[in-house]
C-alpha cells in the first residue's frame, strides 16, 4: 500500500497527523498529557527527517552534532547566567535536563536550523542560479549571504511565532516583568546565522521536500494554538 507514495509523502502524513492529533489534544482534551508528549513529538519528526534525508554522510552528521552541541551550549550560557536570550528558566515537561537545559532542546535546534535552511535553499537557489546565468557567473557571496541571512530571519519568525504558546504550555517561563525581551530575537537571529552558515558550506544534500513541509504544520500549530490558547 505504502508503496505508491514517497518518503516525502508519507512523512507528511505522518507530522500532521501526530500534529493535528496534538492540537486536539492540547485545545480540547488532556492538556498535561499531551504538553508531556512533546519531546516524542519532537524525536519523530527528528526520526522523520533522518528517514528523509538523501545520502547521510559525515558532513551532515558533523551539522548536526554542531546544531546539538551550540544549540544546548547556548542555552546552559542563558539559563546560567542571562547574558544570551534573557532570564528565563525551563520548565520540567520538556523531559531529562543538563544543567538545566532539557536536552531534546538540541534536536529542536537542529529540527528549526535544518528546516528553515532547506526552506530557503530551495526557494532562493533557482533564483539566484537565474541572476548569475544573467551575468554569467554564481555569485558565491549571494548564495551564502542569502542563506545564511534570510534562513536566521525565518528561525526568528519562527521563535517569534512559538515563544506565547511555549510559556502558555509551560515549556520554559521569562522572569522579571515576564515579557519577552527583544534580546532574545537578536540572539537567536546571531546563533542561527552562525549555525545555517555551517548548513550552507557543508557538504550534504540539502534536498529534503519533508523539511519544507515540517517547517509549514509546525507553524500552522503554533499558530492555532497562539490563536486559542
């Protein structure tokens, strides 16, 4: 049966319904349960793009090891000591910590960086390819810039859009006045830039149709939920 349909295709099926099946969950049925879910949900879209991911090599290993590493590194620096993202603290529903950081927070970097940098990749490179077929060169600078660049604004939005529902669902709370500060924006758009420069001068295929999909339910539930929550 599985057969007629594509890795891309099944794992589409598959995020939104474990997503949807969330979103009812959370808005309508056992909240704490469904909350306390999360980091499963988190390791089978994880799982899902591994599944997806054309040719894994070193490379690609090596990027994600990184996004892990930086990813949990820089959040133990802002829970430690406030100077990255904000005071902010997390809550115990995200699953086994270190130092205070849960660790499924490192696959959930890597889930936002590798999506929102194939999202770009994919939209930007037929464009750029055109504009140096023009002039008759690739323009390198562009590419990387294009990436790098406006792949961080997109894991900002992103952050941007997540941040209400994540406090709201306990997953982690701001201290003080319990704003959100705009340090945080600033700080994740500079370790996004850092990370998808990483993605886009390593050496893997950067063709995974799933990703762009992940990135699109992910937004569209975060975006039902800050909506009704």
């Amino acid at each position: 049966m599985f057969s007629k349909f594509s890795k891309y295709q099944v794992a589409t099926a598959l995020a939104i319904f474990f997503h949807l099946i969330g979103l009812l969950g959370i808005l309508y049925s056992d909240r704490d349960f469904f909350i306390r879910s999360t980091p499963f949900n988190l390791l089978l879209m994880f799982g899902l793009l591994i599944w997806t991911q054309p040719g894994i090599n070193r490379s690609f290993i090596v990027f994600f090891s990184a996004c892990f590493v930086v990813g949990i590194g820089v959040e133990v620096i802002g829970v430690s000591t406030g100077l990255l993202f904000g005071d902010y603290r997390y809550g115990t529903v995200l699953g086994p910590r270190f130092e205070q950081v849960p660790l499924i927070i490192g696959i959930n970097w890597f889930l936002i960086i590798y999506c929102c940098g194939i999202s770009i990749h994919t939209l930007l490179m037929k464009l750029i390819n055109r504009v140096a077929a023009g002039e008759g060169n690739k323009p390198r600078v562009l590419k990387a810039l294009s990436v790098m660049v406006d792949g961080a604004t997109l894991a900002v939005f992103f952050d941007w859009v997540m941040e209400p529902v994540a406090v709201k669902l306990g997953y982690w709370q701001w201290l003080g006045n319990g704003e959100i500060p705009f340090f945080n924006y600033f700080c994740w758009f500079g370790v996004s830039l850092l990370l998808l420069g990483l993605f886009h001068f390593m050496s893997f295929s950067k063709n995974n149709k799933f990703a762009i999909n992940l990135l699109l339910i992910q937004l569209m539930f975060f975006l039902l939920l800050r909506t009704f929550i």
